[in-house]
C-alpha cells in the first residue's frame, strides 16, 4: 500500500522497505526500493538501501557495486566513502 500511490509516496515505499530490512524480510525491502528507483533513478536513499540490503543477504559483490553507485553520487565523499575503499577492495571495483 505505501507505494500505490505512486512517485509522490517515495518516501513512504522507503520507511516500509527500512522496516522489513529490521524485520529481516530482504526481499520485499528490495521490492519497495526497487520500485522507488523506478521512479527515480538516481535516488540515493533506495540505492544505500538496496546496498545494504544485499550485504545482509551476504551479497558482498554487489553491496559493494550499489555503495559505490551511492558514493558517485556525493563526488566519492560520501559517509560511506572510506568504509567502502576498506572493504570493498577485494572487489576491484576501486
């Protein structure tokens, strides 16, 4: 229900999606990010999720590839930024 309404109710998608990441239920928290990303490509609050939604999932290749994503986004400077060069190097994705 919070994404029915579509683009305008983003925000809402994103506060069910943070509730089933605590709940451990990943896939329907992927399901509302991915639905917010639909809509808006380059929103970084769906894609930090999606992020760490996948590094729960043990996922780490592609955490890492959405954390990146997230960091390009604020110029690689990001509160994530030095986090992601600490554990994402084995990636080669930096």
């Amino acid at each position: 229900l919070a994404c029915s309404f579509g683009v305008r109710e983003w925000q809402a998608c994103l506060n069910v999606g943070s509730s089933r990441i605590n709940q451990g239920d990943y896939s329907i928290a992927d399901t509302y990010a991915s639905r917010v990303l639909e809509w808006q490509p380059l929103n970084y609050q769906a894609i930090r999720m999606l992020g760490f939604s996948s590094l729960y999932q043990g996922n780490h290749k592609k955490a890492c590839e959405l954390f990146k994503q997230y960091d390009e986004l604020f110029e690689n400077k990001s509160s994530l930024h030095e986090e992601i060069l600490r554990e994402c190097q084995s990636s080669e994705l930096y």
